[in-house]
C-alpha cells in the first residue's frame, strides 16, 4: 500500500490503533478471497480498491473538499445520493462492519445494539477510519431505534442531518418522504453552497439509474446454471459500489458484467456442477463482512443472490427520468426509493414476495435467513419470512450472528447440515 499516513495524521486518527486494523485486514482478505481459484479478471479492480482501501478513495474525497467540494456520509439505502450529486457533493456509505470498530461502539452504546451501529459509532469515536473522519456531515435517518438514538450521539462529534422516514407506505407516506427530501435539499444546498436544479437533478438521476442497471448485470450473470462469478466476489462489487465514484462504479461492474457474460457463453463456472444455489436475505453487510459467504461457499454451497441492503435492494428499481419539475423530481425519487422494502415498515409483506421472486429467478436451491445479532425487526420479520418459505417447500436456515468469529465453527456445522439435506 502507498503511504498515506500523512494524509491519516492530519485526519485527527489515532495512527496507532488504525496500525492493528491494517494489520489484520489484508489477512482476512487474503484468506476470504484470494484463496479462491478461477476468479473473474475484473476482480482485480476491488482487490486493488480493498488493498488500498483507507487510501486511495479517502485521497480522491480530500482531493474534492480542497476544490472547496463536500462530503456527505450516509447509512442507509433510503437516503437519496442523486441529491447530494446534483449539488456537487460527494455521498460516501460509513457502515461499519469490522468487529474492530464494535469495542468504540460499546463505549456509548448498550451492548445489546447490532453490530452495524456499535461499529458505525465506534469507527467515528475512535478515530480509526479515514471515511468517518473526512465527511463533513453524516445523514441519518429514522429506520430503527438503535440507529435513531445512535444519531444523537454521534451529533455531538459531528454535524448530522437525520431524515425522517415514513415506517408505512400509503400515498401520504409517499408524499412526506418526497417532502423530506426537498427538506433534505436545502440541508445539501446550504452545506455545498450549490443550487439543485432540475438539470443537474436529472444529470444525476440518470448517473445513479446507470450505477443501479450496471449493478443489476452483473447480478444478472449469476442467474445462469454456470455460475461465473462466486456470492464473495459479488458482495465485495456491491459493498465497494457504496463508496467509490459512481461513473467509476458503473463502467467496472459493466466491464465484469461483460466478463461473466461471456463466462457463461463459454460454460466458465467458479463451482462444480451440482453445487447448492443459495439466496441470503436479511440485513446488510458491510465491508469487511465476508462471514457468511464465505462459510457457505467453502461448505459446498454458492450464494447467488442477496436480498439485502448490500445487494437486490440497493439497485432494484429505476428512478424515473422523464420529469421536468423539481417536484416531480422529488415524488419520482420517494416513489423509487419507497420500492425498497426494509424490515422498518409496517406491513412489509413486499419483502416477503420480493424473496419468491429472487428463489425463482436465480432458480435457488435454499435460502438462509441472516440477521445481526439484536436487530429485533429483521429478527421478529424472521418468523413471517420462514414460515412463508416452508409453505412454499423452499428450504430455509434462520440464523442470527455478529462480527466476531467465534461462532464460524458452529455456523459451519449448521451450514453443512443445511446444504446437505438438499441432496
Ligand atoms: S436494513 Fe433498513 S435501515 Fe438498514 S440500511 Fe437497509 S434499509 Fe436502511
Ligand atoms: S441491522 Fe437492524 S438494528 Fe442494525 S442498523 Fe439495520 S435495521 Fe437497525
């Protein structure tokens, strides 16, 4: 890796603990990914971005604030970039999903919070990861509770804007979540000093729909029999898709989408014939969660699809193009964004039939229900998805983890039990 640590001391990091952090990431992706055989040639992008991950983007997002540009930090897939992009802003995911960060967490929160915002909190208060340090201001919003009372904290470190998400979908949750975002549009406008326009809207509108429909291709490659490309790969194309460059982000997955394409024309696939298709589902994984995957995929099975946040959700669902008003802008926005279907909203029977529809379009063997430990609503959502799948004869595994590894090995058992009873 080049030497950033300059750029690192002059982030207000605490360079020592963020020396143990790069310690132990190169090992665990070296174990996780570079382990397998076969991969496609347009991996060597991400491996080089995961290389070099708390450098060269963190350079390029100073490299925009010294030509007086900003940065905006988000954590959600509801939170609308296309905003922040048409007044030049620069919208980065801050995530956390490194056990490293959960101890900081732990600091300010119960310990009974998911993972997701232990690490988020911790990342930030610890000094300890150049993304949290280089945003100007972080965007929250109101999906669950832990996140709700994480954003008070964290506003006392940082400047915060929290948008309120409607938890329902009828026409007037529509309505407000477009007026949230207009709300958004002068936060976004006051902190760039740009005007969203809709020329520059729509510009980025269309820059995102073309992020989403790269994105969207390379999923479609694992729709095949040949699988050309494994659920790791996949995830880690998706998890970095959260903060690089979007017209970068687009013109990668569309050169590895042309990659499998071919793959599967020349019948290239990274397993064996007869390998269990699985689809994962439940909630997010963050970069460097690679857990699951990894134990399935080293287990006998293949994972094709994720119905999650760092997957189907982020780029299912186009935001139409064709309006000429900033306010059919804004409805178009909360009409698309409203499409996704988090474990948040009440009733969220929409992610149940999104989860049959995935099984059949990746023609999948079983699924695996995945929840971060202390995420109540993916949890207790568990119950209705379960129970639906085995209505269906689709076989399905619920299972509840964290960041750390010490239950890989139980997991592992589960796992094994689980594809072998497909057979
Ligand atoms: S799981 Fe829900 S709250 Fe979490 S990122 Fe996804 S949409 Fe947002
Ligand atoms: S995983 Fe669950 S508890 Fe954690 S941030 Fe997402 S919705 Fe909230």
């Amino acid at each position: 890796m080049a030497d950033y640590r300059k750029m690192w001391e002059d982030l207000g990091m605490d360079l020592e603990n963020h020396d143990a952090l790069c310690e132990v990431l190169p090992v665990a992706f070296g174990d996780v990914y570079l382990s397998q055989e076969n991969r496609p040639e347009g991996m060597a992008f991400y491996d080089f971005v995961i290389s070099e991950i708390h450098g060269v983007r963190p350079s390029e997002l100073i490299a925009h604030q010294e030509q007086g540009g900003k940065v905006f930090g988000t954590f959600c897939v509801y939170v609308p970039d296309e905003i922040i992009f048409a007044a030049g802003g620069i919208a980065t995911g801050l995530c956390g999903g490194s056990q490293f960060w959960v101890p900081g967490g732990e600091k300010v929160l119960p310990k009974g919070t998911c993972p997701l915002i232990k690490a988020s909190v911790g990342a930030r208060l610890d000094r300890t990861c150049p993304f949290f340090r280089i945003a100007d201001i972080y965007v929250g919003e109101t999906t669950c509770d832990g996140k709700k009372k994480a954003w008070e904290i964290l506003a006392d470190d940082v400047p915060m804007h929290v948008m309120d998400l409607p938890q329902m979908k009828r026409e007037k949750d529509h309505a407000k979540w477009a007026e949230e975002i207009e709300a958004f549009k002068e936060v976004v406008e006051k902190t760039t000093g740009n005007t969203v326009t809709v020329e520059n809207l729509n510009d980025a509108i269309v820059m995102i729909n073309n992020k989403r429909k790269a994105l969207a291709r390379v999923y479609d490659a694992r729709k095949n029999d040949i699988i050309p490309i494994s659920g790791k790969d996949a995830l880690l194309m998706t998890q970095i898709a959260f903060y690089d460059d979007p017209v970068r982000c687009a013109e990668m997955a569309n050169a590895l989408a042309d990659e499998l394409e071919e793959r599967v024309k020349n019948g290239i696939s990274v397993f064996p014939e007869g390998t269990k298709r699985i689809l994962l589902t439940g909630t997010p994984m963050s970069v460097p969660n690679w857990k699951i995957h990894h134990i399935v995929e080293t287990s006998g099975g293949a994972v094709v699809c994720e119905e999650m946040c760092t997957g189907t959700r982020y780029f299912e669902h186009l935001v139409d193009e064709n309006q000429t008003t900033l306010e059919g802008q804004y409805k178009a926005l909360s009409d698309r964004y409203m499409k996704n279907n988090c474990a948040c909203f009440t009733p969220n029977t929409n992610r149940i039939d999104d989860i049959l529809r995935l099984a059949e379009e990746y023609n999948v063997d079983g699924v695996i229900d995945v929840n971060l430990k202390f995420c109540t609503l993916y949890d207790t959502e568990g119950y209705s998805v379960e129970k639906t799948l085995r209505e269906k004869g689709i076989p399905v595994l619920g299972i509840e983890t964290d960041y750390t590894d010490t239950d890989a090995e139980q997991l592992r058992t589960r796992i094994e039990a689980f594809l072998e009873l497909m057979n």
